[in-house]
C-alpha cells in the first residue's frame, strides 16, 4: 500500500490508470444499471467481444500501413456502434433471432480481429491486452477520449433517465404514451457499447460483463429506484477498480483479473449474506 | 349522435398467416362504456392493439377520433395486462404512473409540476397515492391493477383502454370497482377487455363479443343463447337476475 501510494505521487501512469477506472466507473453505474434491468447483459457481452475487429484493425493499419491517427480505442468505438446498431436494427425490426445474430457478431468480432492482430508484427502483448484489459498502458490521449466518451453516456443518460426507464421498464406502454421507442432502444444500445469501450481498457473484453453487471446488482439489494442504484453501483465500482488496482500493483498481479475477483467476492458476500438475513427473519 | 370516437371498417387481421381477426365493423360513441368479451385467444387484446396502432391490420381500418391510431395516441390512456412487466424492475409507483406523462411533458430532464399533479390527481382518483412511494413489485395484484389504471388516467385521455382490468382482483373490491369505472365513463369513452360476463354485464352500455368475428349487442339483448354463442359450450349461464334494472349473468366456466 505504501509502495502503491509513493509510485502513485511519481508515475503519471498509475495516476491515468486510477483516473480511468474512476471514468470507467461512473458510465458503468448509469448504463450497467440499464443493462441489467433491460436484460440486455448478452447483447452488452456481445458488443465487448465485437470490439476485438475493431482495435485489432486499428493497430493493423498503424503498424503495417503507417496510419499513425488510427488509435485502437478509435477501431474500438467504431466496431461496438457499428455492433449496437446491428443488433438494435434486427431486435426492433426483422424476425430473425435476437441471440443467433448476438452470438455470430460475438464470434465474427473476435476473428476479425485474432486475424488483423495475427498479420500484425510484434502482436501476442497487444492482444492478450485487449482481452484481459491494460489499464497500466492508458495514454494521456486514451484518457482525454474515454472522458469524452464518459460525458457522452452520463449527460445522455441522465437528461432522458425518465425516456430510458419507461423503455427498459415497459417499451409498449411508452410507445402508446407517445414516445420514440426505437429511438431510444437504439440509443441505450449505443451508450452501451460506448460505455463497454471504457470498460475494455480497465479490465479487458473478456471480463467487461463481470464489470458492467456485478456492481449493479450488489446495489440492487439496497436501492429503491433506478437512480439509487446507479449512484451505488457507480460509487462500488470506483471502490472495485480503485482496489483491484492497489491489490494488484505490488504482487504484480493482472490488474483486470484482481478487479474481477473482487467484485466477485463482495457480489457472493452480499448474496449470502442477504440470504441469511431472509431466512433469519422468515 | 356524435362522430364515433372508434371506427373499425372491413377490418380483418393475421398473425404469420394465421386469422385473428375477420371482417370488423365497429363503432363507438363518445362517452359510452363498452366491454369487448369473449374467450382467451379469441382477439380481444388484438382488438385493443389495433386501435392503439401496436398492431396494423392487414385489410381495413382503424379511426381514433378521425386519425389513424398512432396520431390519437395523445388522446387515449392505455392499461395493459401487466403479466409481461418484470417483478424485479426497481421502480416507484409514482415513477411508473408518471410514464403516462411522457408524450406531454418537456422533452428531457426530469418531469414538470404539471406532470406530478397530474399523476397525484390519478392516484388519488384510484385510491393509491399512499402507495406513491412504494416499489412497484412489492404491490398486490390488486394494487399494481390500480396503479395501472391510474398511469392511464395520467394524460387526461379522452378515451380509455382497459385490458382485463378486472383479473386478479379480490371479489370483495368489485362494486368498488364499478363504481370508479362509471366514474371514468362519465367523463371519457371506456373500452374494457374482460372474461368475466358478470362483471361486464352489471356495468357497460354495450358488449362487443369478439372470437374472430365481432358481434355487438346492447347489454340488455346478451341472452344465454349468445353467451354460448361466444364461449361455446365451456360457459354456462348459472344466474339470471332482473333485480338491478338491467339483466345479470353470471357465467362460469364449467
């Protein structure tokens, strides 16, 4: 802890890695707490994996062709709207199965991308990064964009938090109360990938659910309303990935994979220990 | 009489090439206080849905108040069977009566002044708003049925749409009931869709027994030859009583 805190006031990238998982947070509360009461975690997962074509192209195009501007978090948010408005269109307006078309883009996404990176020199760092997460590898740059992609999801996110709860809460109700329904489904499906963009770099497009989900429904046990339980599973998953970042930065553990288990333990704490306290009362 | 507040012509409708609906021809007037009857998969909701524009039909149409369903949506409330609603969604009750605001209030930000006294006003009328800061999955079936009624009743609809308002309900609460349902149809059109005859027959001007074709009578022409007629040889009509003015059936499935 000691150590964590001393190199914290010297290298500008453990300052970046803290700042992106507070960044990473605050989208995850909003847009998880959807996610998790739509029912949408799969389409979520599937937009993550989705996101591999996406930066292992970019990172192609840079190294091989010389396309310096080409960011990898730039390929990132390209493939997971692109994934979004994919599966919004075909879940709203054909009749093709909603999970068959979810699970070919999943596993679409992630070839595209194993063949981009394989072509790629010098790829096995990179792609083991995007799969498990880099957050110790954050630019200055990556950090200016994932706040502008924060501000995106939480400003759209809370301006039409009463439009997103009635079309998560009853989409025919809404639309019969006058509203653009698909619209709105399309646009939670968008702030979602965003959202799972800046999950990626914290904990990688493997572990991405783990992250949008958990802390979601530990805050589920104590709030009463939609806005409670974002503000809760915000402030948790701030605890969670700050944790998993000093819990791992001594023993040199994978950073991702120490803020998932941690999520993961304090989500089994809290179902036992609400199933106890059930069957104590009853 | 007034121009119809619903006209249905020639309507008939298939789902994946299956007839639901066949040859419709409906009209209802302002302020009157009609129930759609008949068995389960017969096309009462369809009905309903058609007239909202949920659903299109695939011959004929549909006017609401002169327009086509979806630009009268402004006009009608709308209570849907609350079966398909996720019991573990965390929300209020006020946050679910306030969703029948939303085609009025502005188009962002949090709900208005406005909004909220109309919300209070419709729970109030359905004897809830103690319940305003409840979850809505820790309701009673009956309770979650009025608080439905009362989103419906929040944009001041000019007409009202009631699927199965009645299911669920404690038998005891039914006159109750009645009594708030004439109370809409004093100042709105009501259409209800109900199963049960006997709740029906007490209360609306007219039945409109729907099992693919559609067939309207007064309340006081339903004989037992028609129910049978409508639900086939299931029903039986076990009651029939002349006490309140107007004919009573109770029917039961057997």
């Amino acid at each position: 802890m000691y150590n964590f805190l001393n190199d914290l006031a010297r290298f500008n990238f453990l300052q970046y890695a803290l700042v992106t998982g507070v960044l990473a947070s605050v989208a995850c509360g909003i847009i998880g707490t959807y996610v998790v009461v739509r029912r949408i975690s799969f389409i979520a997962d599937g937009i993550a994996h989705s996101v591999l074509a996406g930066m292992g192209s970019a990172l192609f195009f840079r190294t091989v062709h010389g396309w310096e501007w080409v960011s990898p978090l730039y390929g990132a948010v390209a493939a997971a709207l692109v994934t979004a408005i994919i599966i919004g269109v075909v879940s709203l307006w054909t009749k093709e199965r909603e999970d068959t078309i979810i699970g070919a883009l999943w596993a679409v996404g992630m070839a595209v991308g194993i063949l981009f990176i394989a072509r790629t020199p010098g790829y096995s760092t990179d792609l083991m990064s995007y799969l498990f997460g880099n957050i110790l590898l954050v630019t200055e740059h990556d950090l200016w964009l994932m706040a502008g992609l924060d501000l995106l999801v939480v400003v759209a996110g809370v301006l039409f938090y009463n439009r997103f709860l009635a079309v998560c809460f009853d989409d025919e109700f809404a639309r019969v109360a006058g509203l653009r329904v698909e619209v709105f489904y399309l646009a939670l499906l968008c702030l979602t990938a965003l959202t799972v963009v800046v999950l990626v770099t914290v904990v990688g497009i493997v572990m991405v659910i783990a992250l949008l989900t958990l802390p979601v429904a530990i805050a589920g046990f104590f709030s009463r309303s939609l806005w409670q339980m974002m503000a809760l599973s915000a402030m948790l998953s701030m605890v969670f990935t700050t944790a998993g970042l000093v819990v791992s930065y001594e023993p040199n553990y994978p950073t991702g994979a120490t803020t998932i288990m941690i999520c993961a333990v304090a989500y089994l704490v809290v179902v036992i220990g609400e199933g106890l306290r059930k069957r104590g009362r009853g | 009489m007034s121009d119809p507040v619903i006209i249905m012509e020639d309507l008939s409708f298939s789902y994946d090439g299956h007839l639901v609906l066949e040859d419709v021809n409906l009209a209802i007037h302002e302020q009157e206080l009609v129930s759609f009857v008949g068995p389960n998969g017969g096309g009462k909701t369809t009905l309903l849905k058609l007239m909202l524009g949920l659903l299109h039909p695939t011959k004929g149409t549909v006017r609401i108040f002169g327009k086509r369903p979806q630009d009268a949506r402004p006009l009608i409330g709308y209570m849907p069977q609350h079966a398909h609603l996720d019991p573990q969604f965390p929300v209020s009750v006020m946050d679910v009566v306030l969703m029948g605001r939303l085609g009025l209030t502005r188009p962002f930000g949090p709900y208005t002044k406005a909004d909220r006294i109309a919300a209070e006003e419709a729970l109030r009328t359905l004897h809830v708003w103690d319940l305003r800061r409840k979850h809505f999955s820790a309701l009673s079936g009956g309770q979650r049925q009025r608080v439905l009624i009362a989103r419906a009743l929040a944009p001041n609809p000019r007409l009202l749409l009631l699927d199965e308002p009645t299911a669920g309900l404690d038998v005891a609460i039914e006159g109750e009931f009645y009594e708030l349902i004439r109370g809409f149809a004093r100042k709105m059109t009501v259409v209800l869709v109900s199963h049960d005859l006997g709740f029906v027959s007490q209360l609306v001007h007219k039945v409109v027994c729907v099992k693919r074709s559609v067939v309207t009578h007064a309340t006081s022409d339903i004989t037992g030859e028609i129910i049978s007629r409508v639900y086939g040889s299931e029903m039986k009509m076990v009651l029939h009583d002349r006490s309140n003015g107007g004919d009573i059936f109770k029917c039961i499935t057997s």
